[in-house]
C-alpha cells in the first residue's frame, strides 16, 4: 500500500534533510574551493563516488506517492513515473538487467553479513599493513607515529586477521602474506562480518545504490554512521592526525586495544538497525520487481 504525501509534508522532509547534509556537504565545497585535502572528512565523497549532488538530492523511496505542483519535478529524474491520481512515485521497473542482478547480490551480502558472528580482534591493522614496508603512502602529506621499522615490528608481533575485500587490497605486497584470511571479490559473501569496520562503513554504499528507491534519510544516516567510522580508523592508523584535532587511538598498546575494540562494537550494534531496514527494503524491492 502506498503512501500519499502532500506538498507540505514532503517539502518539510524535503528541506529538513538538505540541512542535515549541509553540515557535511558545505565544509567539502569550501575546502575543495581553497585546493585543501582533508584525508577524514573527504573520504566518503572521494572513495563512494557519491557527489555532494547526490547526497543533497531528496528521494521519498519506495511506496510513497508525492503529491502538488512541485512533484512534477521527479519525473525530470530517472526512476519515477506518474501515478493515475494525479502524483509522481519511484518505479522499480526502471531498473536495468543488471541492475536488478546487483540489488539481489546486495540483498545476499546484507543477508550474510547479519547472520555470521562478528569478530573484534582485528585492531585496526589493516591501515597499517597498507604502509608496511612501503616507502610510498597515499597520506604522504602527513607525518607517521612511528619510524618504519617501528610499524613494521607492531604489524609483526600481532595477528592480522582483515576479513574484508576492500581493505585488504590495499595491502602492501609484503603485508599481504601476513593476514590470516585471503579475501577475494569472489568470496566476499563467504567472509564479510558486521564486527569490520569496513563492513559497517559500507552500509552507506548500499544505501545510496538503492537510490532512488531508498528515502534519502536513510542515506544519511548511514553516512553519518560511515564518517564516525572513518574518524576512529584513521585515529587507530600509524598516521598522525593531530594537527587536525584528532588524536591517535594507540592500538599498539593494550589500553588503546581496548578503546579500539569498544568503538567497534558500538559501531557494529548501529549498523545492526540500518542493516535490517535496508534487508527489508531491498527484498521489497525485489519482491516489486517480480511483479512487474
């Protein structure tokens, strides 16, 4: 059953969420006008590759029927078709083969993702085996805690156990043989678990590739739960961020391990109520694609 929403609600909702994103969309404009680089607070737009543009633009989601003058405007946007009482809703049958295989490889990801156990021992190591014995670092710009031969010793008297595809290719040659696992594109369903940092943080990328079909609200909590993340990763890294007001997370000690760990944990508790509301979703939508 569909949901009417008329001018006034959805122009409220509307305008309640391009303020919520301002706070981070503004700040990335600003910084990208003086040339500045921000290596925690550019991530998500640089590494998702989706635009500020993007953020900002409100999408009801799926089951909603916008109704007024104004609503006319969605059917400038792909996704959406004219309903018979005279509103504009989003059309999952806009979606393309492959883009129908995709939601159902998402669906089976979130799915599996949920259902293993998470795993807390990882420690944050991943960004430090993407500096191991490599004199090139992608934060050249920025000073390391320790010498090299300091970092590789951390890396070497604790286990490295990155479960997650994305993070650990990004592993120095020399640091790859080292992690437990061996995770693959191909085996991303077999290893994923909701205790990564990565896996949590990617929420807000299957999010926003629902888009439009997913109420914008949603992409934005997940954002804001993908950039507390970012923060505390690149805290527990060997970088050193102080200088811009971020102090390290020294997981090469056992108190930091611990802060460490907590963080984690916290952040695996709320990806598990955005997880969920996506699974729904996504199954709502693929259940709307059968009919169509």
């Amino acid at each position: 059953m569909a949901t009417v929403s008329e001018e006034a609600e959805w122009h409220a909702r509307r305008d309640a969420h391009r303020k919520r994103v301002s706070q981070w969309t503004r700040p990335h404009a600003e910084r990208r006008a003086r040339g500045e680089k921000h290596p925690i607070h550019d991530f998500l737009f640089d590494y998702y590759h989706f635009t500020p543009g993007q953020l900002t633009r409100w999408h009801p989601g799926l089951g909603t029927i916008l109704r007024g003058p104004s609503a006319i405007e969605y059917l400038d946007y792909p996704g959406y078709r004219a309903t018979g009482e005279g509103g504009v809703t989003c059309d999952p049958g806009w979606l393309k083969p492959n883009r129908r295989e995709a939601v159902q490889w998402i669906l089976a990801l979130l799915k599996a993702t949920r259902d293993r156990p998470p795993f807390y021992g990882c420690f944050g190591l991943h960004e430090w085996a993407m500096v191991y014995r490599e004199p090139n670092v992608r934060h050249a710009q920025w000073p390391m805690r320790f010498e090299a031969e300091k970092i590789a010793a951390i890396v070497e008297s604790h286990p490295v156990r990155c479960s997650h595809f994305d993070a650990f290719r990004f592993f120095t040659p020399a640091a790859r043989p080292l992690n437990r696992l061996a995770p693959e594109r191909a085996t991303i369903h077999a290893l994923e678990q909701r205790g990564c940092l990565h896996a949590n943080m990617d929420l807000y990328k299957w999010s926003f590739k629902l888009a439009p079909l997913i109420p914008s609200e949603w992409i934005a909590d997940a954002f804001e739960l993908a950039q507390a993340i970012r923060e505390t990763d690149m805290r527990a890294s060997p970088y050193d961020f102080r200088a811009l007001g971020f102090e390290p997370i020294a997981i090469e000690t056992a108190e930091g391990r611990v802060e460490y760990e907590r963080r984690q944990r916290a952040f695996s508790e709320q990806g598990i109520a955005l997880r969920e509301r996506l699974i729904a979703l996504y199954e709502a939508v693929v259940g709307a694609l059968e009919t169509v």
